[in-house]
C-alpha cells in the first residue's frame, strides 16, 4: 500500500478492543448462565423485601380477620331503594 491509497481515510473513533475472556463473559451473562455480583446482590435484596412484605401483609390479614365484623344475613334483602329513570 503507497500513502496515495491512504489519502481518502476518515478518522471515526476507537476502536473497541477487549480480551477473549472479557468477551466470553459478556456472552456468559447475555446468555444468562451467569449473573454478575452486583445483580446478584440486588436481587437479593428485592427477595428479602418481597419477604417482609408478605409477612407484613399475613399479619395484617390476620389482624383484619379479628377485627372485621360480619355483614347481616339479610343485608341482600333491604336494598336501598332506587330511582326508576324519567322517561316523556
């Protein structure tokens, strides 16, 4: 190649270079057979919030069953009255 071949050539940027490992790991965790540590740890952290949550809303479920009255049996029988539309 003469410098004469090279006189058109633009300059466009790095260009990206990475290792084999650094590459099959990025495969490894697009494919999802493996998970970084830091998503690791926030998804452990989403679980045990997903756990209190659900023993918050047991024991409010339960404080709710105790505290809740009955309904009538005949509450379905005195149903308030209704309007009928007006029609000329």
């Amino acid at each position: 190649m003469d410098k004469d071949d090279l006189g058109n050539v633009e300059f466009v940027g790095k260009v990206k270079t990475q290792t084999f490992k650094q590459f099959q790991l990025e495969r490894l965790i697009k494919e999802g057979k493996v998970i970084p540590a830091s998503k690791l740890a926030e998804a452990k952290a989403l679980e045990l919030q997903r756990i209190r949550d659900f023993e918050a809303s047991v024991e409010d479920e339960e404080r709710n069953l105790k505290s809740a009255t009955m309904a009538p049996k005949d509450k379905l029988l005195n149903l308030p009255l209704t309007r009928e539309r007006f029609e000329d």
